[in-house]
C-alpha cells in the first residue's frame, strides 16, 4: 500500500468556523473523515497532520520520506512567504501536491503567489474539500505500479 501524508498549516483546524463564504461550511472533522474515506477506497495508507507553527510543519516535511511515499500539503498562509517550508520540500525526495480549498487566485493579491508551487509536482486549488481529494489522485499517478 502507498503512504500518503496530509499537511494542513495554520487556520485549517477552524474550517466550517471562519470565513463560511471562502470557506464553506464543512469542518475540519469533517473534511478529515472524507479525505480518510476517500483514502480507504483508493487503498492508501493515510495520514493527517495539522499544525500553526511553521517549525513544526518543517520537521514533519523533512521526516516524511521514511514513511510515506508522498504528501498533499496546503500550507495556509505559509503558501505566501515560507521559504523555509519551500526548502524543506525541495529537500526531500517524494513527490508533493500543493492543495487549497478556496481559489487563491480569486483572492487578495499577496495570496496570488505561492513560494512553494515551484517545488511541488503541482497544484490544485478553489474545489472545495474536494481539492485533497484530486491532490491525492493526482499523487498516485507519480506512484510506480499504483493500480487500485
């Protein structure tokens, strides 16, 4: 089975409490269980990890490739200006798929740039919390020999 570790920085546990017309409704729990679910029917080991500190979310980065083939990671805020985090996926040597729940580029201008697409395989963003999901489909097609 494939490993698949799920990143969510700062703000995404108050989903379904912040900004409901960017965020909708759906609660982090919520979205876990899915993400979980959708997980399980794809035959993939999964992982959720969410954390407000940068440091944190680096540590978890850069200890990943020994368990996990890969990563979907919406890095909230960091997205804008955290190049350590940039640094940390360049560094490492599975794939990573940058999610966002709403469209950035529908946003403020400062969330229009996001420092660390350039080291990801790509990015998915403004479906909702059905953005982990196509993260998660699109990191199992640079997975050798998946076949659900």
């Amino acid at each position: 089975m494939n490993n698949i570790l799920v990143i969510n920085g700062p703000n995404i546990n108050l989903l379904g409490k912040r900004e409901l017309h960017i965020y909708g409704k759906e609660t982090y729990e919520s979205l876990c269980k899915r993400i979980e679910k959708f997980a399980e029917d794809n035959q993939v080991n999964l992982e959720i990890f969410q954390s407000n500190h940068e440091g944190v979310i680096i540590d978890k980065i850069q200890d990943a490739e020994k368990d996990f083939s890969g990563i979907v990671i919406n890095a909230g805020a960091f997205t804008h200006y955290s190049f350590a985090i940039k640094d940390a996926i360049g560094a490492i040597g599975i794939p990573v798929v940058e999610v966002h729940v709403s469209n950035i580029f529908n946003r403020e201008a400062f969330r229009h740039i996001s420092v660390i697409t350039d080291v990801c395989v790509g990015q998915i963003c403004g479906f909702g919390y059905r953005s982990y999901l196509l993260g998660i489909s699109a990191l199992l097609d640079h997975f050798p020999g998946y076949n659900p």
